[in-house]
C-alpha cells in the first residue's frame, strides 16, 4: 500500500501566520492527492483535489502544490475559522490511503 | 441537492457483524461511486472501500477478509458489513460521494 507521510502531526499556530503542511507519498501518485479540512464533531470538507485544484466554496487563501513526491497545503494569513485538523489522501492507486493528520492549535 | 446520510445501530458486541446503510439523494447510484471512511476516536482517517457506479467494488486490504459493500440501486442505499468487530473497530463511520460529498457519519461502539 502507498504510505503518505504527513508532517507536522500538530502544529501551535498564531492568526495572520501562514502554514505549510506537507505529504510524501512512498511512491508516485502522480497528482491525485487532496486535501481535508476537519472540525470537531464534523465531517470532513473537501479543500484541495487533484493536488493544486480549490475546491468549490473553499477561500482563495488555502493552495495546494506539489514538489516530486511532496504534497503540501499552505494557508495564507491564518483566520480563526480554519483551526482544525487536516488530512491528505492519495487517490491514484487502491486501497486508497490518508495521512496521519495535522492538528493546528492557537499559541 | 446531494445528500448521504448514514444509519446503523450504534453498538455492537465483540465478535459481531456491523451492518451500516448509506442512504443517498440527489445523485444516482449508477453515476457516482461511493466509498466508507471511517475514524476511530481522536485518531486519522481509515478509507474502507468502495462501490463503483458500475457495481464494482474495492476494498482496503486490511479490512477485505471481513469487509462487503453493496448496494440496492432502487432503493439509493449503499450497504456496509463488516464481521468480526473487536474494540479497535470503534469510531465514526463516513460514506462520501466522489470524496467531495460527506455524510455526517455515524457512531459505532464495539463492546461488551
């Protein structure tokens, strides 16, 4: 099975920071990674598809990109509303496989 | 308006079969694959398998010698069934449309 190694598992953010998290997929996956935003209690919503793709409703803020193997989600000028956890997830080969998960906490 | 919504019987003893249903709207089941997701408490996202729009089906490897999904197209309910449940199969169980569409998920308990 493809492993997506995803860093950091948390993070101790500030409003107004801009955030990378990262995914390394253990073998190609060509572009087909997204990206998972989730809240407490909630389902998770659909960021980032196809690698670098917003998706529908998502704010101009988030972006996807890719380097080789590595996958990141960078979120520009942190708002309060996206504290939560974040999750990638290959999608080119079965079974599909998530990230670990990233937790972003205020300092 | 797409909606998936899942239901199930909340808990289950160990050793049993969890039976889940994913009852769709908006879409049809002969368009769009839907695939289970699930997460154990406080812990990451476990993707279980999938039914294609054509009937096809896949599943995580981990889970295939316990894991079925299907489906009863009329009915616009994909089914999940999984034996053999122990403790660490407790958490929220996910169907999704494409990924793109989340039902709200459903709490699962395996205990005694």
């Amino acid at each position: 099975d493809i492993q997506m190694t995803q860093s950091p598992s948390s993070m101790s953010v500030s409003l107004g920071d801009t955030v990378t998290i990262t995914c390394r997929a253990s073998q190609d996956v060509g572009i087909y990674v997204n990206w998972f935003q989730q809240k407490p209690g909630k389902s998770p919503r659909r960021m980032i598809y196809r690698a670098t793709n917003l998706a529908d409703g998502v704010p101009s803020r988030f972006s996807g990109s890719r380097s080789g193997s590595d996958y990141s989600l960078t979120i520009s000028s942190l708002e309060s509303e996206d504290v939560a956890d974040y999750h990638c997830l290959q999608y080119d080969e079965y079974p599909y496989t998530f990230g670990a998960g990233t937790k972003l906490e205020l300092k | 308006q797409v909606q998936l919504t899942e239901s199930g019987p909340g808990l289950v003893h160990p050793s049993e079969t969890l039976s889940l249903t994913c009852t769709v709207s908006g879409f049809s089941l002969t368009g769009y694959s839907v695939y289970w997701v699930r997460q154990p408490s406080g812990k990451g996202l476990e993707w279980m398998g999938r039914m294609r729009y054509n009937g096809d089906t896949s599943y995580n490897s981990a889970l295939k010698s316990r894991l079925s999904i299907s489906r009863d197209t009329s009915k616009n309910q994909v089914f999940l069934k999984m034996n053999s449940l122990q403790t660490d199969d407790t958490g929220t169980y996910y169907c999704t449309r494409d990924l793109a569409h989340w039902g709200q998920g459903t709490l699962v308990t395996v205990s005694s």
